[in-house]
C-alpha cells in the first residue's frame, strides 16, 4: 500500500499465499492430536521424542534446500531403509511429515523476511530523515544523524544496504551517515560493499528456498502416495511372494487391508512387520499340497480363518475392545439372541420386583410374560445399537481388472425383462447401450433376457414385429462397435408356454425360469428353451459370471470389473462342502449395493 518494494521472497510469498493456507488447513485436518504417539520416537540426539519420521523428513529438505521430487525421495528412504525399516505407518505419515516440515521451513523464511522488511522500514525512516534535513535545514542534519546513532540500529545487511542505496551518490552531506556506518563496520571487520553484496546473495537464496518450498507443497498434491508407500514398504515385498501368485493382482484397496492387518498383528505382538508377514508368508507355503487353494493363498492368514493361527502362533495380546468384537464375532447369531433375552428380563425384573408382593401368583406370571414381550422391543433397539458398534464390516477382497478383466474370465450383464411395446423396446437397448459405454471390456458382454409379455393365447399379432425389431437393434448395436460376429450384444428370447392352473401363456416362471433357462444354456444344455438367441455361441463356455441388472438398474462406470474381480478372488470362490451339501465358505452369489457416490 505504501508502494514500497517487495524481495522477490516476498513476491513469491505473497503469490502463493492461498496455496500455504490451503496446507496449513490440510495438516490440521490430517494430523489428529496424537497422531505422533503411535510413531516411533527418536530417544536422543537433536530431535529427541520427535517422530523419527519427522527428523527424516527435516533431514531430506535440509540436504535439498526445501525441493523433494519423487527420484530424491525414494532415494532418501531407500538409503535409510538399508539401516532400518520403516513402519506401515511411518511410511504413511511421510507426506504429512513433509508438509510440516516444508510450513516450518516456510514460517523461518517469512520470519527473516519479516525482519528484513522492520529493518529496511527502518533504514527508509531515518533516510527520509535525513534527506529532508539536508534539503530544508542542513543545520539540523547532525542532530538527526545524532538521533540514529543514539537508537542504536542494527548493522545488520537488510539495514545496510537499503541506507547505503538512499543516501548514497546524494552529495557530500549526506555521505558523514554512510562515513560512520563504514566506521562502525570496520570494528567488526566489515565493509558496506560486503554486507550489500551479501544482503545480495541473501535475497537471492531466501527466493530459492521459498520457491523450492512452494514447489514441493505443490509435489505433496499431485504425488501418487499410494504408488510411493507400496514401492517403499518391505511387507509389501515379503507378500508379493504370495504362493498362490495372487496378492501382487489385487487392488489397492484389498492389499492395504492385508497390510494394515500385518501392522495391527505386529503391533500388539513382539515380532516386527517384517517377521509377521513373512510367518504369513511360510505359513502359505507349507500348504501347497492342499486341495483347498484358498489355503495357499496370504490372505488366509490375515483376513480369513488362518488370522486366528497366526495370532496364536506369535502369541497375539489383544487389547480387551478387540477381543470382545472377536468373541462376539465368532458366534453373532447365539450373542445377539442371548443379548435380547437378558436385558429384557433385566428390564422385567427392574418394574415387576415390586408388583412381586402385591399380585397372585398367576397374575404376577401373566404381568411377566406381557413385560418381557414389550419391553423386548427396548432390549432389541439397544442391542442393535451395541452390535453396530461392536461388529465392523468387512470388505470384500478383490482382484485388480481396472485394466481389463482377465483372459479366462468372461462375464455375462443381463437384465431379465418383457416386452411388451415399440416404445420399450427401444428404450432397453439405448440402457444396454449406456451400460456398455460405461463398463467397456473385451470380457464384458451384455445381454436382453427377454419374454412376450401374459397372454391368453401361444402368441399375439404384435409378437414377430417387436422379436424383429429387438433383433435389428442387437445387431445394430454390435456393428456399431465393430462385433463382427455378435459377440458384444446377446439377445436370448424365449417363447410363451402354458400355465395350466393360471390358464394363461406366459414365459415360464417369468424371471427366475428365465436366469435358470440361461445357466442351463451357457453349461450347453436344453437350447430348445429359446426361440430367439443372438449371439457368438462359442463364448458361452467361456462365461463364468452373470451379472443380473433389473430394467431400472443403472450399472455406474467401471462396477462391472469390480463385480468380477471381487468373485474371482480365491477367498471368495465357493467351497462347496459334499457332507453338508451346501456351500460353507466364499460366495455362490453376492448381491451387491451399487450406488454413484456423492
């Protein structure tokens, strides 16, 4: 505002304001009070009870000048890592560990500028001073240079140089302030031409810094950390030895779950990260010669019923919360019911102990039993509420087809449907159209289900317009994307068959009658129950999952590979027991809540 000039520091200061506030917002949001607890601490030195993550951090912006990118940094860590490992969490803390340290930096810079800007304010008053005091009274100019003296100001570059660029060259009565600056220097040993040029250097490196430290802001944005961590993390390395070659094709999500069950197990445990998973990893091994191939596979020992004999092998100390959840866990069904029963008798028991003396005994039992079915209604609500906080959901494993959904998997999307008009029939092709453009795969095909809508006799007039017009549209759909051979697009249309007690014709048990129609198919089995199939025959051995979608059901983009991959996980196969004749563990169907996130 006073049109003074501003170090080019302060420029960049200034420039990028809005991006420091928006960091400094991020570390409060991110660094909960006691986040540093949980992380190694360093037990001497210079950083004594600091993270030792932080002191790393403090350590590669120190050694770079406040510029990181990502070659200087896995470098750093991985030369540290030689020494000693990192924890999962250390690994995890290093962006916000950086950010601290890169706003610490920050404050020390804008701190030095900030008594740079006093100084030279203050140089700027007294040369004002002075220059009004040899233009009006040069009489009074002494008195003034007095009064500097006696303030005693500091001989520092910032006030040096910017009293030497005002009074200097401005005439000889000027030059007795500049006389005793130099004066007062050379006790130190010091020159006016050495503190300008070093005032010189000074702004020039404070820029460097300033804009090395904006840039690295910059870098902890658009820095994949989840790339950084699983390259960095030695568990990482240990499980991708997984014996059953799954855990290195699944997605980030399901091997962040394996690893942070490491870290949990590590933690209330003796062995390190490391050791556990490794144990994770030879117990794997040793299954090998099973028939049951989800024993062969890391996750079985970390996320499924293998957790439990690696907890005990290491002799796991859970904290008291932990086991509760696990006790309850293991029999749900048993806890929850036992759970009602005995706070409603609690709660019985509390209003009817009094009623106890003053009733017949048959009154007082019919008073108990009308108690306990009300007051059940209370003890329900609040073991609901209990079991939500007790038992947390699981997430599914998943394999990883964001890039495509693997060669021996192909997936059928099928939505099961009438028709019943030209208006309809246009619109279900346009929606499996809109799921494609939404789920695109090679492995990915998409199918109309379709049945003639009741009718009191085999067929009706407007019958063979709407199976043609149906037809056309399929294969329209599959030329426009270039299937030759109708491979994209599958039309199955089944004829009416009789319902004798309902006395009509209809498709047979309309929707269900139509999905076990198709299994039947895609096994090559009873094609007969079809009048209409449009498609590449020879994939359908080749299908292993189908993908039901009502009429109204929207497939939002890229759900169908997660579909897939989550059934294709080995822990999600289904095992289906010969003596109970049934399926009793991984999953024969999933039905999955599929929304678009907010």
């Amino acid at each position: 505002k006073q049109n003074h000039r501003i170090v080019p520091a302060g420029e960049w200061l200034l420039d990028n304001f809005y991006l420091i506030e928006e960091q400094v917002y991020t570390a409060n949001k991110h660094l909960p009070k006691g986040y540093s607890k949980g992380l190694p601490q360093l037990a001497k030195g210079n950083s004594e009870g600091l993270p030792r993550v932080y002191d790393i951090a403090i350590e590669i912006l120190s050694h770079t000048d406040g510029r990181i990118d990502v070659n200087t940094l896995n470098g750093f860590i991985t030369s540290y890592q030689k020494v000693t490992f990192l924890k999962l969490g250390e690994l995890w803390a290093i962006p916000i560990m950086l950010r601290l340290a890169l706003l610490e930096n920050l404050r020390r810079l804008s701190t030095q500028i900030a008594i740079n800007i006093l100084n030279k304010s203050l140089a700027d008053k007294w040369a004002d001073d002075m220059t009004e005091a040899a233009e009006k009274d040069p009489k009074n100019l002494v008195l003034v240079i007095a009064d500097m003296v006696r303030s005693n100001p500091p001989m520092d570059s910032s006030f040096v140089a910017e009293l030497t660029r005002r009074l200097q060259g401005k005439g000889p009565s000027l030059a007795l302030p500049l006389s005793w600056v130099e004066q007062n220097l050379s006790e130190n040993g010091l020159t006016s031409t050495e503190l300008v040029h070093l005032e010189n250097q000074r702004q020039a490196a404070d820029q460097v810094s300033i804009s090395n430290s904006i840039g690295s802001l910059r870098f902890l944005n658009t820095t994949n950390w989840r790339e950084f961590v699983e390259e960095q993390s030695i568990v990482e390395q240990i499980l991708k030895k997984d014996p059953a070659n799954v855990y290195s094709n699944m997605d980030f999500f399901t091997r962040d779950t394996y690893r942070h069950t490491v870290e949990k197990v590590s933690k209330h445990s003796s062995l390190s990260e490391q050791d556990v998973a490794k144990l994770v990893v030879k117990s794997a091994e040793k299954q090998t010669e099973q028939e049951n191939h989800r024993l062969k596979h890391v996750g079985y020992y970390l996320v499924d019923k293998g957790l439990n004999q690696i907890e005990k092998i290491i002799k796991v100390k859970l904290p008291f919360s932990i086991l509760c959840k696990k006790i309850f866990s293991s029999k749900p069904v048993f806890f929850y019911l036992t759970s009602i029963a005995i706070v409603a008798l609690l709660c019985s028991w509390i209003m009817l102990h009094e009623a106890y003396t003053y009733l017949y005994k048959w009154k007082f039992l019919l008073l108990s039993v009308i108690s306990i079915i009300a007051v059940s209604q209370l003890a329900q609500t609040i073991i609901n509420w209990l079991a939500t906080q007790l038992a947390n959901p699981a997430l599914l494993p998943r394999m990883d087809y964001s890039k495509g959904i693997a060669d021996d998997i192909h997936a059928l999307v099928v939505v099961p449907t009438l028709l019943t008009n030209i208006q309809d029939t246009e619109d279900l092709t346009e929606a499996l159209e809109v799921r494609f453009l939404a789920n695109r795969d090679k492995n990915l095909h998409f199918a109309l289900l379709t049945d003639f809508k009741d009718a009191p006799s085999e067929s009706l007039p407007e019958d063979d317009n709407l199976i043609q017009l149906l037809s056309s549209k399929i294969i329209g759909l599959n030329k426009k994307y270039g299937s030759t051979n109708n491979e994209l697009f599958f039309l199955f249309h089944r004829p009416r068959k009789l319902n004798v007690k309902e006395k009509i014709w209809m498709g047979y048990e309309r929707k269900r009658g139509k999905l076990s129609n198709l299994n039947t198919l895609l096994k090559g089995n009873e094609r007969d129950n079809f009048s209409v199939i449009i498609a590449d025959e020879s994939i359908f051995s080749k299908i292993k999952y189908v993908i039901t979608l009502d009429t109204d059901t929207k497939l939002p983009r890229d759900t169908a590979w997660k579909m897939v991959g989550t059934m294709a996980h080995p822990l999600n196969h289904p095992f289906y027991s010969e003596s109970k004749q049934r399926v009793t563990e991984g999953y024969a169907i999933l039905q999955p809540r599929v929304s678009n996130s907010l």
